[in-house]
C-alpha cells in the first residue's frame, strides 16, 4: 500500500511538472501566441480587450493557477482554426489512435514473444545467428520509410488496400464502436497496423529471449529438467511464463509511449489520429488544439508507467515494496 | 577514446578490453566499418558527389532533368525538379553525422556529469537530479520535439536540444550507480585521505572509470539523434535549406514519388538511415558485452 502510495505521489509531480513546462514553453517562447487570433486591423483598444478577455493581461502566476484549475477540468480551450473545443477534438481522435496502437501491439508481442522463445530455446544455431541481425535492422529502420515503401507497393502498385485515411468518402456509422469494426475500417487499419507491428517486434523479440535465457538458468527450471520433464514443457510451463513478466511490463510502457509516438505513422497513412492533429495543429500555429494534444499524449505516457510499475509489484513478489524512492 | 595513460588501472584493461572485443566480434566489427564508410562519405562528400546536390539540372537539350530513373548520368535517378538524388544521398550522410555526433556529445556530457555529481554527493543534489530525469523521460519524445520545433525557428539544433533534453538520464542513471559503488573503493579513500579535493577524486579517480559506459549510451544516442531527425524533417518541421535524408523522404513523399514507383528516389536513404542506426546498435551490442560479462557464455 505505501509502494502504491509513493508511486502515485511521484506520477502526480512528475505530471505536474510536465503540465508546468508546457505552461512556460507555450507562455515565454518567442511568437505572440495570440497573433494568428486577433487580427491585424483591430485598434490598440479592442485588441487590449480581447487580450483581457482571455485573461493574457493578468500577472504570470495568476495565469498558471487558472491554467492549472481548467486542465484539471478538463477545460482546454477552444481551437483557434477549429472553432471547436479542443477537448471533443482530442477525445475524438483517441479511439481512432487507440485502434491502430492497440492491434499494432498486439500483433507485435504476439509475433515477438513466440519469436524471442524460439530464438531462446535454439540458441547458438545458424537461424539465431540470422534472425538478431535482421531483428536489429527493423528496429532501426524508420516506420515512415517503411510506410512509404508498403503504400507504393501495396497500395499504389497492386492495389490491394486504400492509400490513406480511415474511412472510405461517405461512409457513416451510427455509432463509435460500428464505425471501429467495420470491415471498410479494417481495411484502412492493415497497412498502418502491419507497419507498426513490423517496427515495435523487435523489442518483445530481443526481451523475451534475454529473459528466457536468464530464466533457463533458474533453479525451478533446473528442478524441472530433473523431475524428467520434457524440453518442450520445461520451455513452455516453466521458463516462459515467468519469462513473460518482463515482456508484460514493456506492453504497457509501449502502450503509453505510442499514444503521442505514433505521429510519424499517422502522416504517412493520413490516419486521423492523436499524432496527425498535434502536428497540423503546430504546422498551422493552433497554440489550444497543440497544447491539449501534448497534454493527452503525456497524461497517456505518465499514466501508463505507473500501471507498469503496478504491475511489475503485483506480479513480481521479488519486487521489494518498501524500496526507498 | 582519447584517455590518458596515467588512469587507474581498471579502466586501461577495460580499453584494452574494448579493443581486443571490437576486432574479434564480428558484429562490431561490421559497425565499426559502416560508421567509417559514412564518416569518410561525410568528410569527402565535394569529392565524391557527381552535383551540387540542390541544383536544377538541365539535359543537353535544355529541358530540365525531372524524374530521370537512374542511368549512367544519373546514379540514382533526380527528383521531380530535377535534382540529382545520388549526389542528395552523398550531402546527407553529412549532417546526419553532425547532428548524430553533436547529440551524442552533448548526451555524454551532460549525462556523465550529472551522474557523478548526483551518485558521488548523494543528498539532495542526487534527488534534484533524478527527479530532474524523471520528468525528461516522462515527456512524450517525439511530441515534445515538434513542439520545440514549432517555436523555434526550423534548424538542425531543434534536434540535437531536443535530443540532449530528454535522452541524458538515461546516461546519467547509469553512472550514477557505477559510481555508488567506485566511491566506496580503496583507491578513493586512499585518495581522501591524502588530501585529494573533492573535484580532484571525481575526476581523476573516479571519471575515467565510468567513461567506457557513457561512450556506450553515447553510440546508441547517435543513431537516435540520426533516426530523430529524420522523423522531424519528415513531418516538415526541419530546415528546408540543408539536404538530410529526412528531407530527401520527406522531398520524395510530398511529391507523389510514391504512386509514381519511383523506388530510386525513396528506397536508398531510408537503407542509410538504415544502416548508420543498425551499426550504433551493433557496436553497442560488442560492448554490453564488455559491460556485463555475464552475458558472455
């Protein structure tokens, strides 16, 4: 209870901190954040009032602590460009995010957890001696490249799947989850999907084999191998499960990382996505519709961590609760 | 690695180390290879390019040279204005060397001083520190850059700041547990008890044997700096007046290379980015191995 505590206390600072950064970034950087707002021809006078308006007329600290209480309320802003509120912009682009993340993961620690056990298990053989040096390269190659060369063949050349968006022109759904499972959405979701996947295997892979090795060497394996169990359930039973630990946490750190850590993926795709409207949003100088984006991609990665760490004491009994942070 | 020969023993035999493992695996050895071809590539690049790489090129009867695939002209091809992709390639390996090398540097530094300073004084100046790094690797990477960028006007150093900002504690973290456990070593006590200053034991006694790991995280930063602003000058938020190979994708996709087919434009410096961040991770792969011997069986 206190480790939760302590760790609870420490994402709360350390989202402070980041909500506080932004304040400045946004309030001291060079550029008027109010220029691409009022326009040009208005007086001295009203431009003054609207600046009042906004409350921009106020001592710095004052502003930060109104700052403060709307993020709090989940009060963002309205968009400049938009004319929206920025946070049914940003609540609206999440789920479409979340979809791509989500399968993008899945599919990538599923591959990868299979992939690292075998690559464990033959050790030493000339497909180890293959597959590491090719795992590396996905890893260092970048998605966007990547997504260019799978658009230009699969889908310019062959046909096979749209070029861009998340939806065919026209297409309307009666709700959120109607429009997330049909099949004209799959279709849209392969080509980002598997581009995603591609370059996040690597991890899970290269993981779940150090790990595997390391837990081959575990007493309980050993006391497996000598009850007389065969290889293939010592692997399976003993050593990947608790081999899995790890490739768990790294899930969820991901899964917090790749809210914001997407962007590159969701241009080349034109995916509507968190990522693509935090970049037209600094592209067009929309300083609300940026700043709440960066806030969301940040509470998502903070967050996340924390759950991680959650989950490493709850699953882990070696984890010491009482550490000294 | 320029360390000078009067160091404490331990990290001489580690250099040694280093050395002996870089010629015998295969794989940094392969690393070690790529980074040379690209740094030679970077430094001869007036030589080696065949044109200026954003000039418009003309063909003999004056039309300009647009999307030409590769021929004997042309190694691989021009872009949609008639620029000579091969020569685009060349003057990119150059600032991706700058920018990867300026980061590294500038992640090593910062990381291994505040490493020292956080595990040898302990105390608060080590809990300012680390809740400091805490906040830096709890800030979205990518986001925060192009935020950065968006500020600032479109510059190569966006990246390299950016990069530094949040990638130090990493370093930092690291050093700082190596040095938990080199303070409490007999050379260190014996230095304290001549009279050695505080500054003096850090770093004299205590720096030269943390450095081998700072180089590590220094290798992979170079890769990640390269790969970073790659992404960056990608979503258009990189200076328009300098060749990467950021600029060259981002160049190859606006311009409808991609349902053109026009694979020479695109395919090759993604394969350099490739490359470059395939071999940080192969060296750095030699010397995990230095630095955990467990590892080695």
């Amino acid at each position: 209870m206190r480790f939760l505590a302590a760790r609870l206390a420490h994402s709360i600072f350390v989202l402070l901190a980041v909500v506080t950064l932004m304040f400045l970034m946004f309030r001291l950087m060079p550029g008027d954040p109010m220029a691409a707002y009022i326009s040009e021809a208005l007086s001295d006078e009203s431009r003054q009032s609207i600046r009042a308006q906004f409350g921009l007329d106020l001592p710095l600290w004052q502003q930060y602590f109104i700052y403060l209480a709307n993020v709090c309320q989940g009060e963002l802003g309205m968009s400049f460009f938009l004319k929206e509120p920025v946070w049914d912009i940003v609540m609206a682009a999440l789920p479409v995010t979340l979809a791509l993340t989500f399968s993008g993961l899945v599919l990538a620690y599923l591959f990868g957890v299979i992939a690292g056990a075998f690559l464990a298990w033959r050790r030493g053989s000339l497909v180890e001696g293959i597959s590491i040096p090719i795992v590396l390269a996905t890893r260092a190659a970048p998605e966007f490249w990547v997504g260019m060369i799978l658009l230009s063949v699969f889908a310019f050349s062959l046909g096979w799947f749209p070029s861009g968006g998340a939806a065919s022109p026209g297409s309307m759904y009666t709700s959120e989850w109607q429009r997330l499972l049909s099949l004209d959405f799959l279709h849209h979701l392969v080509l980002p999907v598997v581009t995603l996947a591609l370059y996040l295997q690597g991890l899970p892979l290269l993981l779940m084999r150090s790990t595997m090795l390391d837990v081959m060497h575990e007493e309980y394996v050993t006391m497996a191998r000598m009850k007389g169990l065969s290889t293939k359930r010592v692997v399976l039973n003993h050593a990947a499960r608790n081999a899995m630990l790890p490739v768990a946490t790294a899930f969820t750190l991901s899964l917090g990382q790749l809210v914001g850590g997407n962007v590159v993926i969701e241009m080349v795709f034109s995916w509507p996505g968190l990522g693509r409207i935090l970049v037209q949003a600094v592209s067009a100088s929309d300083y609300p519709l940026a700043q709440g984006a960066f806030l969301l991609v940040a509470f998502a990665l903070i967050s996340m961590n924390f759950v991680a760490d959650l989950f490493y004491a709850v699953l882990d009994p070696r984890v010491s609760h009482d550490r000294k942070a | 690695m320029t360390e000078k020969p009067d160091e404490s023993r331990p990290s001489v035999s580690r250099l040694r180390r280093f050395v002996k493992l870089t010629t015998g695996d295969p794989f940094a050895m392969a690393g070690v290879a790529i980074y040379l071809l690209f740094a030679l590539t970077a430094i001869f690049a007036d030589q080696i390019a065949t044109y200026n790489p954003l000039d418009i090129l003309f063909l003999p009867d004056g039309k300009v040279a647009a999307n030409r695939s590769p021929d004997g002209q042309f190694w691989l091809g021009t872009t949609n204005l008639g620029r000579d992709v091969f020569s685009q390639l060349v003057y990119g390996a150059r600032s991706a060397l700058m920018v990867g090398l300026s980061a590294a540097v500038m992640v090593v530094v910062v990381g291994t001083l505040v490493g020292l300073f956080s595990g040898y004084f302990g105390g608060w100046v080590d809990a300012v520190l680390m809740r400091l790094g805490d906040v830096a690797l709890s800030i979205p990477f990518l986001p925060f850059i192009i935020v950065l960028a968006a500020f600032l006007k479109p510059n190569v150093w966006n990246v390299v700041i950016g990069v530094s900002a949040l990638l130090w504690p990493n370093t930092g973290r690291i050093v700082r547990s190596q040095v938990l456990t080199l303070r409490e070593r007999s050379y260190v006590e014996a230095a304290k008890v001549s009279g050695a200053s505080h500054l003096q034991i850090l770093f004299t006694h205590i720096a030269p044997n943390v450095l081998p790991i700072s180089f590590l995280y220094g290798s992979i930063v170079i890769g990640w700096a390269i790969f970073t602003e790659a992404s960056v000058s990608f979503l258009g938020f990189g200076p328009s007046d300098s060749v990467s190979w950021g600029f060259m994708l981002q160049d190859a996709f606006v311009s409808q290379a991609l349902s053109r087919g026009a694979y020479y434009w695109f395919v090759p410096s993604g394969l350099c980015i490739m490359l470059v961040v395939t071999a940080g991770f192969f060296i750095s792969r030699g010397y995990e191995e230095l630095l955990f011997p467990k590892l080695r069986d």
